[in-house]
C-alpha cells in the first residue's frame, strides 16, 4: 500500500518495526525476575553466590538480547499481518501498511535480529538462550501463523510466549544452580510462578483492547473472542482469568517452599482486585467515546498495563527485605 507522505528516516522505520513500546514491560518483568532471584540468593534462599557485578551482566545481556529476539518476532509478525494490517485503524500506520518499507525487508531484519538477540543469552546460559530462541518461535509459528487466523483461543495459547521473560531473565541469573540438561528445570518454583501471573494476565489484558476495539478484528476475519462468541461470552472469560490471578497471587500461602514471602501473597491480592474491578466495570452496551472506542473496555486495558508492572516491582521490593525483619510476613518455610 503506498502513501504520499514522505518516509521517516531507516532506524525510525526499524524501531516501529520492532514495536519497542511492547517489549519494555516484557523486559522490566525479565529484569525483575533477575533482581528476584539474585536478591534471595544474598538471603540465602538459593545456594548460589551471586554479586552485583553478576547481577548487572546478566541485566545487561537481557535487555540487549530480550530487546532484539522479541523486536524481530514482532517485525515478523508484521511481515505476516500486513495484509490485515492496512484495514485496521490501530494498525495501518505500521511501518508495511504506510509504503516505509517492503514485507520482504521487514521479514529479512526480523529473523536477523531475533537470531542475533537469542545467541546473546549463550554468553551467560544455554537455557536462557533455550527459552529466548522458544519464545522466537512459539510467537511466530505457533501464535502468528497458526493461531491468531483460527481459532478464539489465539490469544490464550499464544500467551505462552509473551510469558517466558521471566523464565529468561532467571536462567540468565541462575547459571551455577542449572547442571542438568531439563530445560524445564529452573532451579525454583518462582519463574514458573512469575510466567503462569503473565499467562493468566494476559487473556484479559488483550479482550479488553478487543472490546474497546469492537469490529476491527471482525472485518480482517481474525476471530477475537469477543467477534465470535460476543462481548458477554468473553467479559466472563475475563472475570475467570482474574480469579486464577487471586489464586495465584496465593502461592506463598500453600506452597511454602517457594520462598516468596507471605506479604507478597497480601500484596498481589490487593492489586488484583484493583485490577479486576476495571473488568468487572465493563460495559459491552455503554455508547462509544469520540475516538471510537468503549471507555471502560479502554480503561480495563491500560490498568491491565500497570497492574502486571506493580506486581513484578512490589514483589522485588518485597524480597528487598531480609526475611528475618519480615517476621510472620516472611517465607514460611523460612
């Protein structure tokens, strides 16, 4: 699709090709999960001797190669979707859709620069660099390719791969406590925890956006769940993914052994229900806005936004604290 305004300069057209607005909140939960594990490792919940030397490699490494694997699934993605891209309002002023750039050229950079950025974390661990290069792919052909055109569940099993940075940003902490050769085998049960809060989370986070977004995914044939099963259908699906966050947020009360410490369980309680109050005040039948949107279903998407931030930094604040001054809000197992 051409258009007769002028082309902004190459690196401005690579940057939106690589949708880096995105990536920062996946990078601030890898980056989170790094400073999690390192800081109950000096606590001596972990047998690993971790400085803050360690602790600043690892970040660095992350954010570089966290930045350009997920950057290049998403000029793939953009590859993919240009068709449907330039009949969407949110979507038509991407980079193909404007005439900046060819598909051939946005799918050339994308592989070269997701490739790129998963062989980083080879520097600091080969699981890191499993789940980075997983991550790549599940996005593009699992997700991309196969799912978002088939079936309502698109988003729910393509979350998979929007939730494993905190399993990257831990691996790249963890190299001396991960011998074996599972990549499923973390050395804790806290990364795991972290990718089920971001899988859980994003379900509502997206149906919100297609809420708000009401007809678009309809007319390029992609089936949202809200186009195919209606916005009712799809707002309890929501209000169930926020009870799962409730549970979630739990852990540290049945499962002793994680080492999270029970303030956290107070604390992820709290903000899921600030959360979940912006789902459960949308409203599928309330007039749109001036920008064509619902304002609630609008709402509900950029809370989403914050609440998965606060979780992750509230719970780095939280181990912050040494254990013992945490008293009866400390790990239970402690």
């Amino acid at each position: 699709m051409e258009n007769n305004n002028p082309a902004p300069n190459l690196f401005s057209i690579l940057i939106k090709l690589m949708k880096l607005r995105v990536i920062i909140l996946l990078q601030i939960t890898a980056i989170c999960a790094i400073l999690v594990h390192d800081t109950i490792s000096r606590h001596g919940l972990l047998e690993i001797e971790r400085t803050w030397n360690d602790t600043i490699f690892s970040m660095v490494i992350t954010i570089l190669g966290g930045t350009l694997s997920a950057g290049g699934s998403n000029a793939i993605n953009m590859w993919y979707d240009s068709d449907i891209d330039e009949k969407m309002s949110r979507t038509k002023n991407r980079p193909i859709p404007m005439g900046h750039i060819s598909p051939k050229m946005s799918l050339i950079f994308g592989i070269s620069i997701s490739i790129i950025g998963s062989s980083f974390f080879f520097i600091l661990n080969w699981k890191a660099a499993f789940w980075s290069f997983f991550s790549v792919f599940f996005y593009v052909f699992i997700y991309t390719i196969w799912l978002k055109r088939r079936t309502t569940q698109n988003i729910v099993i393509g979350g998979i791969a929007g939730a494993t940075p905190p399993l990257i940003g831990w691996a790249s902490a963890a190299t001396d406590t991960m011998g074996n050769l599972n990549p499923l085998d973390l050395g804790s049960p806290i990364p795991w925890m972290l990718f089920a809060l971001i899988f859980l989370w994003t379900p509502p986070h997206f149906w919100s956006l297609a809420l708000y977004r009401s007809g678009e995914y309809a007319i390029v044939e992609v089936p949202m769940m809200n186009e195919v099963k209606g916005s009712e259908h799809t707002l309890l699906q929501s209000k169930l993914y926020c009870f799962s966050l409730f549970f979630l947020g739990s852990v540290p009360c049945f499962w002793p052994q994680s080492g999270l410490p029970l303030l956290w369980a107070f604390s992820a309680g709290i903000l899921t229900l600030w959360y979940s109050k912006s789902v459960w005040d949308i409203d599928p039948s309330e007039p749109f806005d001036a920008h064509g949107r619902l304002p609630k279903a609008a709402k509900s998407f950029y809370r989403s936004l914050y609440y998965l931030g606060f979780m992750f930094l509230t719970l780095v604040i939280i181990v912050f604290i040494p254990p013992e001054e945490l008293g009866f809000f400390g790990p239970l197992d402690f």
